[in-house]
C-alpha cells in the first residue's frame, strides 16, 4: 500500500469552498483503510495568511509544500490587498512557484461536455472541437529578471524598468514537458509555439530552441511558429487552428491562457498543473513524473461570490485529478473523475434540468455539485 | 486654398492594390483646382525596398516622410522575409516609427455598420454595441529597449535578454493622447488603463503616472487599471466593459489590440494611425493635432491573396479619413468618407445583394469597393 502527503492551500475568497469538494471527491476515491492513503495537510497561504501573519507565504508552509509529494490550492487574493498594499499575496504565489521549481505551467482549454458549447461568448461553429493545452514557461522571463521601480536610482529618477531574459536550458527543458505532452497523444499533437522573434532577442533564442529540441530529440512533432499578436487573434478567430500543444513563455503565455480560457465559457470549469524536474530522458516514455507538483483552478478568488457557496467546484476538483495522474502517478484515478465531471455535466434530471452552478447559467449550489460528481465517481 | 505633401508609401503584398483605392477616394474629395490641394507622393518602403536598395527604409524614404504632412501606408512584409532573413521588412517599420516619434498609436475597434455583426466570431449579444479605441503606446517599452541576442557576450553564453524600460513622461504624453480622445466625446468616454502592475515595475509606473495625470489635467474621465491577463479575457468574454478607450504600452497593445480588431469580424475593415508632438496643453480643447502622422489599416499584406485583386481596400480608406482628421484638420472630409463607407456596407443591391468582399462573405473585388465608396464620398 502507498501513502502520499497532500499539502492543501486553501487560501482566500472561494478558494475554501471549491477545496472542500474537491476533497470531498478525493475521500471518496481514496477511503480510509484504501489501498492508496492520501495524507491531506492544510496550510495557510496568501491573503489569510498575511492577515495572520504578516506574511503571504509562512515558512512553516513553504517547508510543507517543499516536502509534500504534491500540492492542490484553491485561490488567493482580494479586495484588501490591492497593488499598493504593503504586503501582498501575489509574491507569495509567486515565491512559492520559484521554491518549488514548477517550471511548467499546463493549462487544457477544451469542453469538458458538448453541452456547454452553447455558454461560450463565441459561436459554435468556431469553438466546435477546439481541444488545446497551453505549455508556459512559469518561473523565467520577465517575471523573475531585474527589476527597477520609479525612482530607485538618483540617475535615473523618472524611470523604472524591467529584464526579459532566458536561457538556453530553461528553453529546453519546457520544451520537452511540451513534447511529452504532445506525444502522449496517437497521433501526436502538434506543436505551436509563440514568441515575438520579430522584435524580442529572447523569442529569437525561444524560436532557435524550441526548433533544434524538437527536431533533435522529438522529430515525430509537426512544429509551427506564430507570433504572440497573431496567436491572441486565431484564439478568438479560428480556435481550432491552434489544436494541440501551445508552447510560450511566461507572460504571453499568461495573456493567452486567460484569453482561451474563455473558449469553454466558464473560467469555473478549467484546472491547471505547474510541475518541476526533468522529464525522462527516455524520449518513447510518454509520461513525466514531476518533482513537484502545484495544482490550482485557473479562476481567481472571486470575492463578490465569496462566502455564499455558489461557486463552480469543477475547477478544482479537474485539478485534482491532474493530481493524482501527474504527481501520484494513478492515471486510472483520475481518468475516473474526470469522467464522471463529464458525466455530472450531460445528466439530465427527470424533470429535464440540467446540473449547473451559476456561472453555467444554473442554480446548483458547491456543495451540490461536489456531492454529484463524488457520487459518480 | 491650402496645400499638403502626403507620403505614400504602398509597400509589399496587397498594399498597393488597397491603397490605390484610398487614393481614388481621396482624388474625388479633393479634385485639381479645389480649395486644398493634396499633393501625393509615392515612395518605396519595405520587402520592395530591400528587393531594389538592399534596406527596408532607404534614406529617400526616411527625408519624404519626415518633411511630409502626412504618411498612408499600405502593408510590408511577405514569406521571402522571415524571422531568419539577414534583412528584413520590419525593422524599417520600427525605424520609421522611431524617427518620425509616433508614440500614440490609435486603432478604433467598433462596427462600420450592424450590418456586418453576423461575421464576427463572438456571439452578436456579446458584440452589440462594442466600441473599443485602443490607445498604444509605440515607441517606447521592450520593442527600444536595450537586448542582447543569445551567444552575444562571452560571459553569458546561453543567455538572451530584452530590457522593458518605462519614463515619466513617455507615460504622461501617451496619457494625454488618450485623454484627448476620451475628451472628444460628450460625455468624455471612460479609460481602461491596463498593466501587470502584480508583476511589473514599469507596469507600476505606468499605473502611478496615468493616475496622477487624469486626476491632475483630465478629472472629468473616469479611469480604471486591468491587469492586461484579464483584459484579454475581458475582450472575449465582454468586450463592452472595455467600451470607451483601452490605454496601453506597446507590447500589451500589439497583443490586445490584434485581439480586439476580430470583433468586428473583418481585420479589412480596420484603419490606424500612429501620432507624434504633444496633444495642446489647452485641457478643454478636444483636438489633438500632431507633428507626424503614420496612418495604414492595421491588416498586413497578406501575401497569399496578393496580386488577385480580392483584398479589402476599407481598411486602409478608413486610414486615409482619419489621416484626414488627425494630420490635416479636415473633419468634415473625413467624416465624408466615414459616411460613405458605412452607406457602402448598408446598402443593398437591386437584388437584394449587399456589396462584400471576400473577406466579408462576398464577391466584389478591391476596385469596385473602392469605385463604390468613391461614389458616394
Ligand atoms: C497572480 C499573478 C501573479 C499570476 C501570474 O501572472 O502568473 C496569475 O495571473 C496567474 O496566471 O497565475
Ligand atoms: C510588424 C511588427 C513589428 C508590428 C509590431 O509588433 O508593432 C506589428 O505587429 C504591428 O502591430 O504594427
């Protein structure tokens, strides 16, 4: 029998309330006395965490989270905390993410049901069949290089300034969680890679290693290139034609995996994995077993729902399941609950209802729709 | 009787096929003999320019634009120019932008006529009453910045960088650019100011300066700060919240505003202008009457249709208008053409057939677009 140590992030806003169910779905899957035991570990983080203690991310919380076999959080943030806050949550997120090494940041845009086509803002012709997985690079780039603030330096007082920079390694190896990515697919997906080569020294480096990685290690992937502006227009345009894999770095792959979040019509319903470590050097292993593992909903903490337990839990509850397939390795597992995710979504009722939370047009409360999904799973 | 030097520069692709048509239109507002003369001169810019001189920006070029009143761009750039190209069409774009100093870069998003919401492809009760202008600015940021290509220096031999760089009053005159616009309507039009201020020290800048700017010179428009992940998501899920003018640096506006420019259904349809000299310190007038004047439609030259007579010369009429308004003052003109258009795309053939080129659905071809609007202007 395996064990594993869970740490839970709850943090602030809905991010206690969508938790809970997805830990509802998780005890039910793994019962006591089961041959797999998850340990869960809750610890404090972001917004209550400052309220606490003065500090986003405790070190007691940090030491969890670097010893834990893997990590599920709900969201942080709120009104109280805005950007000229002394102390915020955000850096603890990201602290947390550059501690732990999760340098791949995956994040699946598609349909969870057909049913849901209809809540997309685009229309069903273009978002029919769009199935895509963004791959950002999460710990490089402009989010982690030199900065300067406005009036730091005498000699330049009115001027601030940030460094955009990557390396060569860091390249590669997103690249080929990228790659694993696509060839867990038969065929294998293709890859589409965004860089701004154009202007950027940086996308010229991107462009040169995502091209060389892939036709060195992985010639079996179609590759193509697209410029950041080009891409943020074909995901409202013509969705489908980014089908696959797309590969980017860390603050276009912020804009564009917000922007094809919309596709399925609810930020409630999309989980995200961030993972460290290398991925197998063995190039037939399709899998990666992650180091780490951080796993979140793509949805903020929501704070005007907050509190009155009518929040969409999928979100979480999908990142539960790429949990327990990537960090704990238990595909089967998972597959289980996103199929019945899947299944909550098509049932009809007898009266001919469907089973929504309000952002997908229902009435159907967290609580509700976890117990749902933990009875099918 | 006045008189103006206008640059053309019609470039590669269908540039020259849409700018002829701007011209026809522009020949029969201002006939030889009438009250202000238009004197239009033709010259050679972008993959032409390197295919006949070796450069994209021949000094010829650069001394017409920079005397002229007013510059109409067609589009550069095509497949024998990649990324790898030892030269290349875009960086004479850049350089010409940075010469000329057209920081303020004006690209309207809205519908010409309703009568074209069905080729969007948003829902129309998503798109129904969008009118977005983004303001970017563009010629400051990463794309000016100091970088260094990958291999450039000994000591960093796997490394890229690009530097971000923001001042203060490279913030405030953009900020006062898009006041003035804002200012323009009645009531003034509200601005969307968007950053990663979570992340970025420029991006903090940006927001301070805008701030202090609108509440010290323009207290009379209301202002708001997105983050810019959430106003990607924003344009698709809700593009109304951002009806009134989207402020922006110019790496943020590349991405947002191609995005912004589907809703409309048609990049063809979609005009720019790119300004330089500070807009009148005189707060309660509306106008803002640059220095330079860059105006072109914001698709580009779409090699694959080139030479076929099929583009969509609208784009680059509506550029003319506004280079009309912005660069000469004329806004009666200008509003002429703005009124021809839209009685273009209303207007329905004795059978019943609306006037659409391929892009928009139909048949009709570059010149008879252009005869039309010329016809009615
Ligand atoms: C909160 C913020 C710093 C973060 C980011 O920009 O990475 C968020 O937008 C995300 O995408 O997880
Ligand atoms: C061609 C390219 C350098 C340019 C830019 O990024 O500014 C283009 O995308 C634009 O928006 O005009």
């Amino acid at each position: 029998s395996k064990s594993f140590r869970i740490v839970v992030l709850s943090g602030d806003g809905i991010g206690p309330e969508v938790v809970a169910e997805a830990v509802k779905v998780l005890k039910v899957l793994f019962p006591e006395g089961s041959d797999v035991e998850l340990k869960l570990e809750e610890h404090i983080f972001g917004g209550c965490a400052i309220e606490k203690l003065g500090e986003p991310l405790p070190k007691s919380t940090l030491d969890a989270c670097l010893t834990a076999d893997a990590i599920l959080m709900g969201s942080i943030g709120g009104p109280k905390w805005g950007v000229d806050a002394k102390v915020r949550p955000e850096p603890g997120l990201l602290a947390l993410r550059k501690a732990l090494g999760v340098y791949a940041n995956i994040r699946p845009a598609s349909f969870a049901s057909d049913s849901l086509l209809s809540l997309s803002p685009l229309k069903e012709h273009v978002t029919k069949g769009v199935d895509i997985i963004v791959v950002r690079e999460l710990i490089g780039g402009v989010y982690f290089g030199a900065r300067q603030e406005l009036g730091a330096s005498e000699a330049e007082k009115d001027l601030a300034w940030d460094n955009m920079a990557y390396s060569v390694p860091e390249v590669q190896r997103i690249t080929r969680v990228a790659a694993k990515i696509a060839m867990a697919a038969n065929p294998p997906l293709p890859i589409h890679s965004v860089d701004k080569a154009n202007v950027l020294a940086t996308s010229r480096l991107w462009r040169k290693v995502v091209t060389d990685t892939l036709r060195d290690e992985f010639p079996a992937i179609a590759l193509d290139h697209i410029f950041v502006d080009n891409a943020s227009m074909q995901i409202v345009a013509n969705p489908r034609k980014l089908n696959g894999v797309v590969l980017t770095e860390n603050l276009f792959g912020d804009i564009l995996s917000d922007e094809a979040s919309v596709i399925p019509g609810s930020l409630g319903l999309l989980p995200s994995a961030s993972l460290a470590g290398a991925p197998p050097s063995d190039v037939s292993s399709a899998t990666f077993k992650p180091t780490s593992g951080l796993y979140e909903p793509i949805h903020g903490s929501a704070p005007d729902i907050a509190g009155q337990g009518i929040a969409n839990p999928i979100g979480t509850i999908l990142s539960a399941a790429l949990l327990l397939r990537y960090s704990l390795g238990l595909e089967k597992q998972a597959a289980l609950i996103e199929t019945a995710v899947r299944k909550v979504l098509d049932a009809k009722s007898a009266g001919g209802l469907e089973l929504r939370t309000r952002d997908l047009g229902g009435e159907v409360r967290t609580t509700e729709m976890g117990d749902a999904i933990a009875g099918v799973v």
